[in-house]
C-alpha cells in the first residue's frame, strides 16, 4: 500500500464533527471484529479483509474472533438469517429493505453490525466502512494502485443504514488471461460481483456457461451419434470446440443438452447465474429439421434468432426445475441480434444483448444515435416480452477490436443511469484484466493506459446517481497529483471532442476514423500542450511521470495517431451540416463535422431554408469570406457566433458548395492555399444531414483497390488525373478502355454495416450521379448480402455519354428491391471519358 499523505484526501471526505464509537485510538486496537457461527467463506474472507486494512490504515492489531469481547468494541458480521447472528432489534427494521447482495450498517453502543442478505454483501459492507471512514481507494489492481492516508484513530458515528446497489450483476467478462488475482480483488473491493470462477474465497463457480453448447453436448458422441451433430455441405460434423454448433433441433441433442445442464447446476449448487451461448461461430446445422425452424423472413437472410430461442427456451425450462435461483441468460449475439419471428422468448430468461457492432459514442437508449437505432428497436422488443435485462458490453475494444485509449467513463455513466431508470438488472463490460497469465500475444495495457476510466465506470454500478464529477475529480486527485490540474482539463478536453464529434465508433470503426475526434481546430495541439503541462508538473515524482507517460503514449499511439492518418490520407473534401432538430444548437452540433483547413473553429448546421455558419473566435477584426452556390457572404468572426445564410433549396441527403477565405491580421487563409475563392479547389461539399453519402469531389478519398469505407475504389483502367477544367476540385477520374470498375461500400450510406440485420431504410431510394465528358457508357451492380452469403444484383439501366461538356449521369435506384442488409455498389465503365463530382445519396 501506498502510504503517502495524501492531506487531500480528507477535503474529500467530511469525518464526522465528532465520531461516537472508536474502533482504534492512538494506534491501539479498541475493537475485535466477531465473524458468526458457521460462516461462509465470503464472511470469513469478510473478517480478514477488514482486520487486515485497519492494521495496515492505522497500525493496530484488529482480531478476529468467534464470539464477541466484553472489553472491546465489536464489529459484528453476518447475514441476518444467521440464527447465531443477533441484531439489535432497531438494526431489524434495515432487514427488509436489503436488495440483492447489499449490505447494511448499524451501530450503537453495543457495536457495528455489517450485515446482508447474500453473504458477499457483508464484504461490500466492510469496505464501505473501510472507504468511508478510512479513506481507503482501490484506484487500479496491484498494491500500488491502493490509497489512504495512514492515521492512529479510526472512528465510526451511529449508522443505521441499508445501501443496495443499482445492479444485481454488476460484471466484467475478463478474457484473454488466467490468474488475475489482483484484478478480481480490485472487482470485489470495488464492489462489483465477482467474475467467473473467482477462486480466492468467494463464490468459486458463482458464473457458469457462456459458449457452452459444446459442453452440453460433447463431440465425443459423433463417433456413434453423428445424426445428433450440424449438417455441413451435406456432412455431419462435430463442433470442433467452438468451430460448429450441433443439430438443436434432434430431440436427442436436445434432451442430452438438458441433462448435462441439470448435472453442472446439482453439482454446482453455488451456481448463481449461468449464461447460453451458441459455439462461438455463425455457423449453424443446415439440415431440412432445423432450417424449417427459422421463420421464411429469418432464412432468407440467414438469421437464426427462432432456432435459438426454441433451443434457450428447452434449456431455461430445464434449468429452473432444479435451480430456480439461478438467472439464466440467453443472448443476442451473431446471427441472432433480432427479436425471434417464430417463437416468443421465455420470461425466465434474462435477456443479454451482446451488440457487438453497436454505437458506443452514444448511449444505446440516445434516440438521437441513427446507428443504434436497429439495437434499440429489438432491446424494446425483448423488454417488450416481459423480460430482464443484462447488457453486454464491448467499450473497450474499439475501433477493430483493437485496445485503446478511450475516454469513455462519462459516457457509461451515463449510460448507466439510462440503463437502470429502463429497469436492467445487470451490466457487463468485456475487459482485458490489469494483471494475469496472457495468452500468448494478448499481453496488453489496455487497462493501464485506462486507468482511471476503469476505476470511474465501476463505481457507477454501484450507485447510478453517484456525482460524476466528484468521483473523477477524487480519483483524478489521488491518480495524478500534483500533475492533476493539467490532466484534468486533458481528459474534459478528450471526453468532450470523443462525445461530441460526428462519428459513431463501434468495434467496426477503422482506427483512422478516431483521428475525426481532433479535427476542431486547435484541439490536437491543446491536448498535446496540456499533456505536456502535466510532464512538468509531475516533475520529480517517477511515479507521476510514468502516469503521464502512459497517457502520452497511449494518446500517441491513438487519437493523435489515427489524426496523423486522418489528415494525410483521408481529409475529406465532403463536411456534414448537421439539421436544427433539437433546442440546443449544442446537441446539433455534435453531428456536424468540424471544417477542416483554415485556422479557426468552424463548423455548419441546416434547416429547410438556411445554411447555417458556426464558428470560433477568429481574432480581433477577422472577416470570413463564404461563397455559398456562388453567393458571397462576409462574416465577422472576431467572435464566435452563429450566421445564418439563406438557401433556395435544401434536400435532406443533398449537397451545396461552399468556397471559404478567412482574412485575419493582415493574411489571407484558403481552404486550399493558392487558388482563388471562385476556384473549384477551395470549394467543399457541405452535405445536409448525417446521413453519410458517397462524394467524392476531387476524388480525394479514391484509391486503387482499397477499400474505404464509404468512400470509392477502383480497378481496371481508371486513373485519376489532375485537370484545371475539372467540374470540381484539381482531379478528374480518365476512363480509357474497357471494363473499369468503380466501387464503394454503401453500409454507410444507412448508419451501419454488420451484415446481419435487416435494412428497413433501404425502401428509400438512392441516387447515383456524376458528371463526364467523351464517348463511354456506364453500367450499375449492386451486390447484396443475405446473412453470410453474398449475390450481385443486376441494374439493367446502362447510361452513356456523348459529349466534350460535363453531362449530367444519374440513376434513381429503388432500395427496396434489395433483401440484404449490406450493400456494395459497383459500376462498370468502358469508353474514353472523363467522370467527376461523383455522390451517392439518399433521396426522399
Ligand atoms: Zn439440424
Ligand atoms: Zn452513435
């Protein structure tokens, strides 16, 4: 432990005026604690942990004791069912306001009683009061993340108190290690339940199941049963571990699968919550009994929400016949993220979304967040049936599942209180632990370059009306020190800029997309300014200045990183205005894209007849020139303000043009540096609305096969050329021969891209237009993916050009003919012409 002084500490924490019964005075024990006849493990781990810290907070030898001693004070733990566990008859009124595995507190001059009605709620009890009026944190796992102040008193006031947590399952599914015997201390002393198989005293099999359908029927029955097994391209086959999943719908397999559910639940009667996964894999029987399962809606894109709940349902029914304390838990996860068309889910499961490709910049339940919305309609559908609720998280393995650096504690704070005012009973949160045995290449310091977002977001499960604000600064204080003032303004900077840019970051985001995050003008450099800051306010402590230098090279390594790719490969020449929907331009905002290029803060909103111009203070007498659809307009922006700028028509999905030029003491800025402000190089795209569109102005985010999301690739012989008579920007794409193919992903165009779901939005229509010049013809495909498979969709609408002048090539695709849900565009192009000011956009 650290004993440092950390005098801050009691600004934080008010002791009482005066405090009624000492547990130690003057360094010496006043105190015994008494543990009660037949005590569980938790109880006893309960007794040692609290005897242990007032040692270690004030140097006095705590005892622990079988029956209580008429000199010292007692600290009495137990659950009130205990009959050897005697309560005050006033502490007996707290009995029937205990919920789930909290604790309550009374003291009187008789002693301090911790008790529960779960046996692990007297362990929470103890480190409240080791919190409370000890001072004690557990800011990250291992002894040099505990903290207090050491002291030689130790007091408690009267209490009479019962304290339940927000959630029954407060969880994090640690992967990737063994051991991690320090970050499952840290769980539990922070007051989370602890993961599965926590060996050290508590609850071992407290969590079972998960990816289990191979341990509830083992592959070791193929040889004689192979009937009972999935059908591959015609072939049974064993599941491989978790390559495979079995036939569910064999009443064999079926059957077999209940037994040895029943087996593991009697011989684990600790068992308090077992979770059903399928194999983890998307691949599921395809015999003719298992395909009738799935609803004609379901098959056609390769859905099997149906076969999975007909499968849960079996199970769950079997499990509460002899375990009827124990939650189960049926997921949406892979192939089955919807609500099930042919079956209705039973209301003795809890429902565990595992969205894995959902949104995390906003919260599940913002209605304002299109990419969740898909998520958000089957949570309600669940909810809907009647039953409980259990997310399951993947915050910290994004973008691409990579570890990052994410500040992202605010957010689940408050998703957090969405969460429990919904009436969810649990929340997990997918973690690589701080200390294990790593498997061999997941060594990693996710939790290390996160610290005090981990600690933050735990303490949220808890008590979702916990003060935001208080719980960082204190721990931001204790982490960070003296270097705490300077990483304070940091994390708000980051936290804001990750919150509120245009972008929804889900474990598919690409890793340049977060380099988005520091597009507002300045921001990168503030942030690298205040990290420098706080390097020299750590300055001779090691330890601070290795704190900060883990931000440093986390920030590095992430935001500053992805903006360095950002800026140089994918500056968009295309912004997003963001329509005036909410009262608060501020909530618009944060899905408008800031403007990149010119050294100001500048960013655009819309409505039905105004553009919208917000932007920063520039300085004193600057003037922000804007050519809008070639008017101009002169903006004083010495301040930062809001200008409105009239539009004749605007279209959600369209775009107009906006050339810019700032003059600020004395200098010209220009979105593009030496050309004029009529020149279509200074011109951007400003698109109405966050439905993201395929633009591609100068071709700027074009490359030769590579594949951008939303953005175009190309093959065959196409080429991008500068040309000063472009329709727009300096490039044009030269088509010279046969069979060019430009493509894009259009996921986008809708919000999302895993191909699992069904695309409601694809009965809009789309509109495909550009521009060319010469003597060639064009032709569209569409690919569209059915669940895994994928099938080309013909457009038998060829277009063509016969002209030297630009010449306008459209096409209105109706959206509804497709039946998949992720959409890729293709077009083939053959003859000697010039194409450009190329978009894709949704059309009402
Ligand atoms: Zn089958
Ligand atoms: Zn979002």
């Amino acid at each position: 432990m650290k004993k440092t002084a950390f005098c801050l500490l009691t600004v934080f924490f008010a002791f009482p005026a005066f405090a009624d019964f000492s547990l130690v005075r003057d360094g010496v024990s006043k105190c015994a604690v008494v543990r009660p006849k037949g005590a569980d493990p938790a109880e006893i781990f309960a007794a040692r942990e609290l005897s242990a810290y007032l040692k270690k907070i004030t140097g006095a030898e705590v005892n622990v004791l079988r029956r209580p001693d008429a000199q010292l004070y007692n600290i009495y733990l137990g659950t009130a069912d205990n009959p050897d566990f005697k309560l005050p008859d006033k502490a007996k009124a707290l009995i029937s306001k205990l919920q789930y595995d909290g604790f309550a507190l009374y003291s009187d001059e008789t002693g301090l009683y911790i008790f529960s009605k779960e046996k692990r709620g007297v362990l929470y009890g103890v480190y409240e009061i080791l919190k409370r009026y000890g001072g004690i944190r557990w800011i990250h796992p291992g002894e040099n993340g505990e903290y207090c102040k050491e002291k030689k008193d130790f007091s408690i006031p009267n209490l009479a108190e019962a304290d339940n947590p927000s959630f029954k399952w407060r969880c994090f599914n640690l992967i990737a290690a063994g051991a991690m015997k320090e970050t499952r201390l840290w769980m539990v002393r922070n007051k989370m339940t602890p993961g599965r198989s926590f060996e050290l005293y508590l609850d071992p099999a407290l969590d079972a199941g998960y990816e289990c359908f191979y341990r509830l029927i083992p592959d070791e029955l193929f040889k004689t049963n192979p009937e009972l097994f999935g059908l591959y391209n015609g072939k049974r086959m064993p599941q491989d571990g978790m390559a495979r999943q079995p036939c569910t719908s064999h009443p064999e397999t079926v059957r077999i699968m209940c037994e040895n559910l029943v087996k593991i639940l009697t011989a684990n009667p600790k068992i308090k919550r077992f979770i059903i996964i399928n194999n983890d894999s998307p691949s599921w029987c395809e015999c003719e009994n298992c395909k009738k399962l799935d609803t004609p809606d379901e098959a056609e894109r390769g859905q099997v929400p149906t076969r999975y709940w007909t499968l849960i349902n079996v199970l769950v029914k079997a499990g509460k016949a002899v375990a009827p304390g124990v939650d189960f838990f049926g997921t949406a996860y892979q192939t089955y993220h919807e609500y099930p068309g042919g079956v209705t889910p039973t209301r003795d499961a809890v429902f565990m979304p595992a969205y894995n490709a959902r949104c995390y910049t906003h919260s599940l339940l913002d209605e304002t967040c299109i990419h969740n919305a898909r998520f958000r309609e089957s949570l309600k559908k669940f909810q809907n049936n009647g039953m409980a609720v259990m997310t399951y998280n993947y915050y910290n393995f994004l973008p691409c599942m990579n570890r990052y650096y994410l500040p992202v504690s605010h957010r689940i704070a408050g998703e957090l209180k969405m969460f429990h005012k919904a009436g969810h009973i649990g929340w997990m949160d997918e973690v690589l632990p701080y200390d294990g045995d790593f498997l061999k290449g997941r060594d990693s310091k996710m939790w290390q370059y996160n610290v005090l977002d981990m600690y933050i977001r735990v303490q949220f499960l808890w008590d979702v009306d916990a003060d935001y604000d208080k719980v960082s600064e204190e721990a931001g204080n204790i982490y960070y020190g003296k270097a705490w003032p300077a990483m304070r303004l940091f994390r708000k900077k980051l936290i804001d800029l990750y919150e509120n840019t245009n972008a929804h970051f889900s474990m598919e985001s690409l890793m340049w997309e977060h380099g988005k995050c520091l597009t507002e003008y300045g921001s990168k450099e503030e942030l690298e300014r205040l990290l420098a800051e706080a390097g020299k306010l750590a300055e001779g402590d090691a330890e601070l200045t290795a704190r900060i230098g883990l931000d440093k090279e986390a920030f590095e390594k992430s935001f500053a990183g992805a903006y360095k790719k950002y800026v140089a490969e994918k500056m968009p020449s295309q912004v997003a205005a963001a329509k005036r929907t909410a009262k608060d331009d501020r909530d618009n905002l944060k899905y408008a894209d800031h403007v990149s290029g010119l050294p100001m803060k500048l960013q655009f909103l819309y409505d039905d007849g105004n553009l919208y111009a917000c932007h920063g203070a520039a300085g004193k007498g600057a003037v922000l020139e804007l050519i809008v659809e070639e008017k101009k307009h002169v903006i004083d922006v010495e301040k930062a303000g809001m200008t409105a700028i009239p539009l004749d028509s605007v279209v959600d999905g369209g775009v107009c043009r906006v050339a810019a030029t700032l003059t600020k003491e004395g200098r010209k800025f220009k979105w593009n540096g030496e050309n004029s402000l009529s020149d279509s190089a200074n011109t951007r795209l400003v698109s109405f609305g966050n439905l993201p569109c395929v633009v591609n102005g100068d071709f700027a985010n074009t490359g030769k096969l590579e594949r951008i999301r939303g953005s175009l690739s190309f093959a065959g012989p196409l080429k991008i050329e500068p040309d000063p008579t472009a329709r727009i920007g300096k490039n044009v794409l030269r088509v010279q021969g046969t069979n060019g193919l430009l493509m894009a992903g259009l996921e986008n165009l809708y919000g999302y891209s895993q191909n699992y779901w069904k695309p409601e939005t694809y009965k809009g229509k789309l509109a495909i237009r550009f521009y060319a010049r010469g003597d060639a013809s064009f032709s569209l495909r569409f690919r569209d993916s059915l669940g895994w498979q994928k099938q080309w969709f013909e457009y038998n609408a060829p277009r063509s050009v016969q002209s030297p002048e630009w010449t306008k090539i459209e096409w209105i695709f109706d959206g509804s003919v497709l039946k998949g849900s992720y959409l890729s565009f293709l077009m083939v192009c053959s003859g000697k012409a010039d194409i450009d000011d190329f978009q894709i956009s949704k059309v009402q």
